[in-house]
C-alpha cells in the first residue's frame, strides 16, 4: 500500500504585483532563502521559499482571483508512490488532474471530499 511521507510544502495565493511584498515577508521578516522555481514553471508568477534544510517550502502563487477555491490555495503531500495513488484516486472516483511537469517531482492534483485542494508529489530527485 502506498503511504504519505510527509508535508511538502504549502501554496498561498498573492495579488498580481505581490511578488516584492512576498520576499520581503517570507524573506526578510520570517528568514526563509528563496529558491529558484523548477523550469518546468518558468511562465508561471511564483516565489518559492525553503523554510528550513529539510525540504519543507512554502510556494507563493500570482493569483487573480484568491476566494477559498484558489488553486495556489493547496497542501503538497511527499508519496512514495505516485503512479499507486493516481490509480487508487481514480479506482474511487476523484477527479485527479495532472499539472505541468517538474523534472524529477511526478504529482498530482486532486480534490478531498469537501473540496480542497491537495498535490500529492513522489519527489526522485532534485527539480531543475
């Protein structure tokens, strides 16, 4: 059976122009480094930040509309088994949506019952 490792990161949403105010927060207030976003997510208005040297992150998406069902509004799951999940996912009946690719970073997108957001990601290396 497939299983959860841990809490990847978390995605929050910011205004169009936000990414200034984002860096500053995160950055200068709360003291997390900035990391480069993987290419896969080169068009995408994104800064994501390492909140310690274990991997956990937090991803700050341009959103237009930022109401509670917001996409840049989701939890990343760690899996150790992406293709096992995509499967049981759909075997129940979710709707899983698979997004840009990231080289090394296979996930998934899926609703839970009460309609968040969840990216369940196997991680088999660094992104690039």
């Amino acid at each position: 059976m497939p299983s959860v490792k841990r809490l990847q990161h978390t995605s929050v949403p910011m205004p169009p122009g936000g990414d200034d105010r984002a860096r500053a927060f995160y950055g200068e207030v709360l003291g997390m480094r900035e990391i480069p976003k993987p290419e896969g997510l080169a068009a995408m208005t994104v800064v994501w930040f390492a909140a310690n040297d274990d991997g956990d992150e937090v991803h700050v998406f341009k959103e237009e509309s930022m109401g509670p069902n917001s996409a840049a509004q989701h939890l990343c799951l760690e899996v150790d088994d992406i293709d096992a999940y995509q499967t049981r996912l759909r075997d129940r009946g979710y709707d899983v949506r698979i997004p840009e690719t990231i080289n090394n970073r296979p996930r998934l997108f899926v609703r839970d019952p009460f309609d968040n957001l969840l990216e369940l990601v196997e991680i088999r290396g660094q992104y690039t």
